[in-house]
C-alpha cells in the first residue's frame, strides 16, 4: 500500500528578527533541512522567522506555502 500524503512542517515566529541574527540563520538552516527531507515549509508568509524558513526551502528547491491575511498591511516575503 503506498502513502500518498504530503508531509507538511509549519512554522510560525517572530517577524522582527533580521537576516544577519543567529535566529534567522538559524530558521533558515531548519527550513533547509526539512525541504532535503521532502517535507512541504508551511509559514505565516511574512517576516524574519517565517522568511527565513521559507528561503531556506526554497533555495534547496522544497515547496513553500505562505499563508497570508487580507487585514495585515505588510507585503508577503518572496519565498
């Protein structure tokens, strides 16, 4: 019998930390690892954290879902 579901990680944090901290670095190394892995990076689609996230998926070629809110004035990340 095969499994055919998607193996989803989400991950949401602080949106304040910038690209030079070890948190983001941190986040980006996780988001990496996890998209080697072949599981799908699932963030709130913004800022620090959840870029961070989101960017290492994607540079190791993963699959990146933001999920993003009408009522929240910020533009999205581009990961």
């Amino acid at each position: 019998m095969s499994d055919n579901s998607e193996k989803i990680v989400t991950i949401f944090g602080g949106a304040k930390c910038k690209e030079a901290s070890p948190e983001y670095q941190s986040a980006k190394e996780m988001g990496r690892r996890l998209a080697e892995a072949g599981f799908t990076i699932c963030t709130g689609g913004y800022l620090g954290i959840m870029e961070a996230a989101s960017r290492g998926a994607r540079e190791a070629g993963g699959r990146v879902l933001g999920i993003v809110m009408n009522q929240f004035k910020h533009e999205p990340n581009r990961f």
